[in-house]
C-alpha cells in the first residue's frame, strides 16, 4: 500500500504540493476533523474521481466551538484515521496542530452573511465564521482544483460555496451525498456519543425527514407538517432545534426557485445531530 506524507506545517505542505503540481498534477482536497467513518471515505472517493492527487487534513477545530460544546470530548481517533485515509490511496494528510493554525497573536475571521443566516447560527453563533476562517485557511494553505464537502452538513456546503465565490478563491466546491448506517441514520462521528438506547431512536430523526417529504407530496400545509413532526421527535425524547424548509441554494424564506431542502437539528441526550433531504418541486 502507498503510504501518504503525514504533514504537520504548512510549509512542508507548501513544498511537498508545489513538487506535485509541478508535474502537471491536479489536487483536491477533503478537510475533516477526523474519528473518520465510510461517510468520509466516500469523500476521498469522490475527490480521486476529480484529481489526480488527494490531499486530506485532520484538524479538530476550536474556532467552531462554542463554549460548553464537545471540543475536549470530540473523538480523536489519529492513528486509526492515517491507516483508513492510507488505504483510500490519499497522497497526503495535512494535521496541523492549534498552533499551526492559530499562532499567537491571530486575530482575523470570515464575516458571513447570507446562507450563513439562522438554522445553525441561531443555535451556534459562532459556528460558521469559524469553519469558514479554517476553510479559507486550508484552502490558500493546499491551493487545491477541487475541495470536496458533504451534504450531511447542507447548511455548511451552501456557506463555503457563497463565500469562496464572493472571496474569488479559485476552487471547485463540489458536494458530495450522505451516507447513512442500514437504518437511516447519517454516519457522524458524533454518532458515537449515543447510548444504545439513544441509537435505535436516532435512527427516527431521518425517519421523519422522510415522512413529512411524503406528506408535503400530499400537498399537505408545511406547518401542519412541521407541527407533526416536532411533535413526534418530542415524544420520542428528541429536543428540536429547527426543522426547516428553506429554498435549496440561499436556504433562506421565501423559498425562490423550487428546490427545496428540509433541515433539521435536535439534541438526543447529550447528543446533538443534523441531518438533511432534498425535497422535490412542488406540484
Ligand atoms: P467532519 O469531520 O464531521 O467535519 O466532516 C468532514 C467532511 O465529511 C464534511 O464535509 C462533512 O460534511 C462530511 N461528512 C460527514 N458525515 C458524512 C456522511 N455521513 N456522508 C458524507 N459526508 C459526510
């Protein structure tokens, strides 16, 4: 198996990149935060179907904390990461460590507007200028052709192509589709928190994205569809943070074109999960 350069500075990624570009190479990139799943690897997969060289960056990012989430907690799994992103043929992985990323006396961010506006901004304020910040910082670091982002963060893929479109970053944000456990649930690292009573009801939070696509194709009101389903993740033990219809590409009201996206974010325990379908046009 090829063993990928394991980079910790952004110089040597500078000048390990330059040697590979040189040679007429095209690079994408997968950022992650690592306690890598299939979800992930799916990514790397994708990012080799559009470059000849894959570059993958395990950073758990403490900009994109809030105070009192799961930064401390959040699963470190490095060694186990290298050997999966290895076997997924990666020529190299970028881990830099806080300091890399923020030296003393960083003081900069991404200031957002647009798809960045509520859903998780209401609930996490500080969550996307800090993954954008990082996101144009590994981006300028790696200067890849294409950066690959999944879709299970929907809210997250929108963000990074307005902002990387506004900023004039020369990058092909791509999208790439969720994959989930055989009961539906979107593979997340922070599926590991669940207990394993959490995890058989988890499985439910995509269960009713799926019900109310099937009761919005009855041409049922989106309220009376919304209501129903917060009511049924409640009684199941779910804390809703939204559940949200919003037009597909500004993820914002009125819903403009006739792509829709349904949205949603609830707490199970100490657990909080995301998840996100498409909705066809209505009829
Ligand atoms: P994370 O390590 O959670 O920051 O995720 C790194 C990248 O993997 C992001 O672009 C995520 O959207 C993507 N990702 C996470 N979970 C999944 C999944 N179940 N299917 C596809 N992509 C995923």
């Amino acid at each position: 198996m090829h063993q990928p350069s394991v980079i910790n500075q952004i110089s040597e990624l500078r000048k390990h990149l330059s040697n590979i570009r040189r040679q007429s190479k095209t690079i994408a990139l997968v950022p992650t935060m690592g306690a890598l799943h299939q979800g992930h690897l799916s990514l790397i997969q994708t990012a080799h179907q559009h470059a000849d060289c894959v570059v993958a960056s395990i950073f758990v990012n403490p900009t994109q904390f809030g105070v009192g989430e799961d930064f401390d907690s959040y699963p470190r799994t490095e060694q186990e990461d290298i050997e999966k992103l290895a076997s997924e043929g990666v020529d190299c992985i970028f881990i830099p460590s806080a300091k890399e990323m923020y030296p003393t006396g960083f003081c900069s961010s991404v200031d957002l507007q647009g798809p960045a506006r509520e859903l998780e901004t209401s609930h996490r304020p500080h969550f996307f200028s800090g993954v954008a910040t990082v996101v144009t910082k590994l981006l300028l670091s790696v200067m890849p052709d294409t950066a690959i982002f999944g879709e299970k963060d929907y809210q997250q893929l929108q963000v990074i192509k307005q902002f990387t479109r506004d900023l004039n970053i020369p990058v092909k944000i791509i999208g790439a589709p969720t994959l989930r456990e055989t009961d539906g649930l979107a593979m997340s690292s922070r599926n590991a928190y669940l207990s394993p009573a959490e995890r058989k009801i988890a499985a439910q939070l995509y269960a009713q994205l799926v019900n109310c696509e099937a009761d919005l194709s009855k041409n049922q009101s989106w309220q009376e569809v919304q209501r129903k389903a917060i009511t049924n993740l409640t009684q199941i033990g779910f804390e809703v943070d939204y559940l949200e219809l919003r037009d597909s590409q500004t993820l914002n009201l009125p819903i403009i074109g006739n792509q829709r996206r349904l949205l949603v974010a609830a707490k199970l325990g100490k657990t909080r999960l995301i998840d996100n379908i498409h909705i066809p046009a209505a009829s």
